[in-house]
C-alpha cells in the first residue's frame, strides 16, 4: 500500500473510499467492497473541520493514525491517501449547499455538517475523479446528499456493517460505557422488531439509557414523511447514550 499526500501520485478510474479515520471493521467492509469494483482502491484520511459544529467536537474526533494504516493494509486499500488542507480548501474555495434535505434530521441537530461533507466530497471528486465512490448506508442521509452532488462519479452503497448484537459500527461505539454499550443494542432491536413509527418509539423508550432525538419513517427516494402510499419506506433512528450520539436506519420491508 502506497500512502501519499498528493493526488497527482493517485490512480484516477479507481474505487474510492473517503473516511475520517478511526477505522474500524465497518471501514474494512467498504474496503473490501471497493476491491471488487477495481484493482485500485483509494481511500482518504482527512478530518474535515468543515463539517464539525465546534473546534471542540473537531478537536475530540479520535485519531488513530498507525492502527489506520494496518486496518487499511489488511482490507486491500492500494493506496492511502492523506491529503493537506490547503489542497482540499486553496484559499477562496467555494462551499456547496446541501439544500433544504440537509437541514432536517441529522440536519437539524448538525447545523451546517452537510453542506461541509458535500463540500469536501465533491472536492474529493473533482480532484481524484474516481470511477466509483464507496459509502455505508448507516450514514443514509450523508449517502442521499451525496448522489446530488456526484455528477461523473458512480456511488456505491454498502449494507451496515454489524456487530453481533445488531449495533452499527461507528468509531463513536468506543465512547459508550460498558453499560451504555450493552443499552444501544436497542437501536437495531426497535428497528428489527417495530412496523409503525409509534411502535419503534414506544420500544426506543424501554430502554432508560437511551434519549431519543428522533425515530421517524421516511420515503427513501426523496427524504419526505412516509405515508399510507410509500413504496420504500426506510425507518431512521437518532439519540444519545452515555452523551454519544448513535444513528442508524432500516429499509423498512428488509427487515433482518
Ligand atoms: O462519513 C464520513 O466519514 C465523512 O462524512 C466523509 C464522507 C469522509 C466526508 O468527510
């Protein structure tokens, strides 16, 4: 694996992988997923201080940089690519707008994290231009934002990687308490089991740890409310335990 800081040494027509780092199994998965879509497998490390609300959250992001490059190695990353941040932002860089679909839901509680993931994305994009992009669908709102921003680049949607017990990787799963751990499992277990939003709320409230932010069903092909009539209904989770906050999500009729 080559790692490198300029794109110039980095092969377009590849499959790519942005992350943040702190890379965990869930990570690996879109790793390996990319390696069957093209022999050369690109991802980036780059902690976008766009997309964080405050220096603080910015400056707590957890950074892993030697556990990284294994993880990377091991999954059949090619080339790792830790860009500067003047290369991603030259000075008068432009910011995108997410639009309105980036002002609900994680939205609403992130003000202005879209607009600086589709930013640093689409600049992604632009300077690599890869063939194909890879991301998980735990984050399904950041993946719907992102099929708007990514003319000339094919997305490629990865399921949730799962722990055993249902719960989402996330490099946030480390923050929880043991006991705050063993309480999120009822994310997935509300998700699995409810088949009404008032259900999937009543089963989140059992469990005392748990404070919900929102637990709605929304059509998946445009973000709106789902109804009595919506083919693809997709049910999305947010709250926080132990202050951490855990997001996920559901296709409604794929039920694990
Ligand atoms: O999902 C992430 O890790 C980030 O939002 C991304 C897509 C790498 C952009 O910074």
């Amino acid at each position: 694996m080559k790692v490198v800081t300029k794109v110039q040494e980095l092969p377009s027509a590849c499959a790519f992988v942005p992350t943040m780092g702190a890379l965990h199994a869930g990570h690996a998965s879109l790793f390996t997923l990319a390696k069957s879509y093209s022999e050369n497998v690109v991802a980036s490390i780059f902690v976008n201080p766009l997309q964080f609300e405050s220096a603080r959250d910015l400056a707590l992001y957890p950074r892993t940089p030697e556990v990284d490059i294994e993880i990377a190695e091991a999954a059949g990353v090619t080339h790792l690519w830790l860009p500067n941040f003047h290369d991603i932002y030259p000075e008068g860089f432009t910011t995108l707008s997410a639009g309105p679909i980036g002002d609900i839901y994680e939205g609403a509680s992130r003000p202005g994290h879209f607009d600086g993931v589709v930013t640093v994305v689409r600049r992604f994009f632009d300077l690599l231009k890869p063939k194909y992009a890879i991301f998980g669908e735990k984050d399904f709102q950041q993946l719907f934002l992102i099929k708007t921003i990514a003319a000339g680049v094919e997305i490629v949607t990865a399921p949730t990687f799962r722990e055993p017990d249902g719960m989402a990787a996330s490099s946030r799963n480390a923050r929880l308490t043991p006991e705050g751990r063993v309480a999120a499992a009822v994310i997935f277990s509300a998700l699995n089991g409810a088949s009404s939003e008032d259900q999937l709320r009543q089963m989140l409230a059992t469990e005392p740890l748990f404070q919900l932010d929102y637990a709605d069903f929304i059509d998946e092909v445009d973000f709106t409310h789902a109804h009595g009539g919506t083919q693809n209904v997709r049910a999305i989770v947010a709250g926080w335990i132990n202050g951490v906050r855990l997001i996920d999500n559901m296709r409604m009729e794929l039920r694990a």
